[in-house]
C-alpha cells in the first residue's frame, strides 16, 4: 500500500509544493498534559524554501492511497529551522493547548450545582463542549468557592476528591473516572502480530491488589465505616477518608481501575495504522489468547512517513471495563 499525505496551513493545501522536497512527516498523539505535536523535514538543496510562518494554524491527513484517511490537527507553528549540510528545513508544530487559558486565576463561588453542570459553566468559558461521566453529572455540590484561584486547579482539585480525571481536548472538558479511556469517538484499531516488526506486551497473571477499601466518617452515626470494590485479596486501603459512602465507593472504584489498567502495558512497531490515536481502543491478534481477549487502548501513538515507507510506533495499557 502506498503511503499518501496531506497538508493544510490556514486553509490552504501546500501538499503539491512540499512533495518535490519531501523527507519525512511525523506526528505524535500523547496522553495527559503532554501537547499533540506534528513535524515536516523538507530538503532545500536550492535554498530557495520560505520558513513557515510561526502561529499559524495547519492540519494534516494521513493514509493509503484508495483508502479514506485520518485527519489531525489543529496544531499551532512553533517555528522552522534551516540546518545542514545537507541544507533541510524543519518546522514544529503543537497542538493547541487551552491549558495555558485555564490557569487564569478568578474569584467567584458556586451554589447549588450538579458536578455536571459546573463542568459545564466553565466548559462555555472556552467553547467547549462538557463530558462528564455518568457516576459524576448528577452528583450535587451545595457550595464550591474558587478563591483566587485558576479554572483548572479548581477542576483538578474536584477530580482528586471524586477520582477522575480531566482534560481539555478535542473541543470537549471530560471529567471522567480514572482509568477509564475517552474513547467514545475513537474508531477500534486491530494489531497483528504478524504485521509488527517490534513488540512487546506485559500482562501479570495476577493484579498486585484484587480489591481497594476506603473510609467514610459517618456523622448522624459518629462512626468511621468503610466500603470495598473487588473481590480478592490483597486489598488496598485508600488513606483519605471520605465524607460519604458514595464519595468512598467512586474513589475505591476508580484506584482499582487504574491498578488494573497500569499493570498491563504493549509496545508496536507496526506498518501505518492512520486512525489509531491516543487512548484508541485496540484488539490485539494473534498473541496469547489472555492477550487477545484483553482489551487495549493507546496511550502514545507516533505515525512516521518517510520516501521509504510508514510506520506507527504505538504504546498501551489495558482498558477497563465498566462495571
């Protein structure tokens, strides 16, 4: 199959001027807080290429030819750089980031909101689009004050309390449980065994915890009580104490699975895979049958494209299942 891409810069497809001088394209699509970025690698043996402009705004597909192909972006320039010999231009670009908007600090208070629809306030904020997990939208919060202190420290402080996990992306503010993948609008990558030229895959016959305790202090009662999800041992007791009984059984709920998701890692080398990004679900074949039935998703994704060939370096850990 032949590898095919495409670039845009502010709406306008450079695909036709980059190719005579085409060396590589990558793009990487990270976990967490670290930004999506993408690079090009022209040659310039005439010296006569432009340097990109820094801050605009580019786009870019990937896939085989005859195939449909998997858009990314937007990423934002960074900057270009000539280098040599031989004389080549390289130009950085990162996706864009709204974290660096939401550490803005504001003075303000909530009163008699749902966890959902204070996500949702500060999602408008920014022209996002709320996702909050079901265990958390309808959970009532009587008063919640922001002293001086920014949009995303707030919400991250919220995530501690309720074990989940938030992050700006994709035009969405997720709150969701730990461990649990934003895999929603993510299409399914299968990975063959046969088609890796590298591999690596490390799932334990047995979690280090089978079960995670935590405490609540009951008031009307004046009593510590405590709640367990799982159901082996050994068990892992959560040092917060937690002001009620659901508040414990999310945060339990939510440390064991991610107990289970780190504990089972895969790293490819792999021929192209366009549409795998990060935290894509993936099947596994044609490994052990434990590996096969356990479900995947993507933590680091890097697709390469070189005059030679295309290639995607993917890492994982397993996706848990609700329960």
């Amino acid at each position: 199959m032949q590898p095919i891409y495409k670039v845009e810069i502010e709406g306008n497809d450079i695909t036709d001027k980059i190719k005579p001088h085409f060396i590589s394209l990558t793009i990487e699509d990270k976990e967490g807080d670290e930004a999506d970025s993408f690079q090009l690698v022209l040659s310039d043996q005439m010296e006569n290429l432009p340097l990109p402009p820094k801050g605009k705004e580019l786009y870019a597909w990937i896939g085989y030819k005859g195939s449909k192909t998997a858009k990314y972006g937007p990423y934002i320039i960074d900057y270009s750089k000539q280098s040599g010999p031989p004389d080549t231009i390289t130009m950085m670009a990162h996706g864009t980031d709204l974290r660096e908007k939401m550490k803005a600090k504001k003075t303000r208070h909530f009163d008699d909101k749902t966890l959902g629809e204070l996500v949702a306030i500060i999602a408008s904020g920014y022209g996002l689009t709320p996702d909050v997990h079901g265990d958390f939208s309808d959970i009532v919060i009587p008063y919640m004050p922001q002293d001086n202190i920014s949009d995303l420290v707030l919400l991250k402080k919220l995530g501690m309390q309720y074990g989940a996990r938030v992050k700006p992306e994709n035009g969405a503010l997720t709150f969701v449980p730990k461990g649990i993948a934003i895999t929603a609008t993510k299409e399914m990558v299968e990975i063959n065994k046969t088609d890796c030229t590298r591999y690596s895959v490390h799932l334990p016959d047995r979690f280090l915890y089978g079960s995670v305790k935590a405490r609540w202090f009951d008031v009307n009662q004046a009593n510590m009580l405590e709640v367990t999800v799982g159901d082996y041992d050994p068990v892992q007791v959560l040092p917060d104490v937690y002001d009620s009984e659901s508040d414990a059984y999310r945060a339990a709920k939510a440390e064991l699975r991610l107990i289970k998701k780190i504990q089972g890692k895969f790293f490819v080398t792999t021929p192209m895979v366009p549409g795998a990004r990060n935290e894509s679900p993936v099947t596994l074949k044609g490994f052990k049958k434990t590996i096969n039935d356990t479900p995947w998703v993507t933590t680091k994704v890097k697709h390469i494209i070189t005059a030679k060939g295309a290639t995607s370096t993917i890492e994982g850990e397993i996706r848990p299942l609700e329960e």
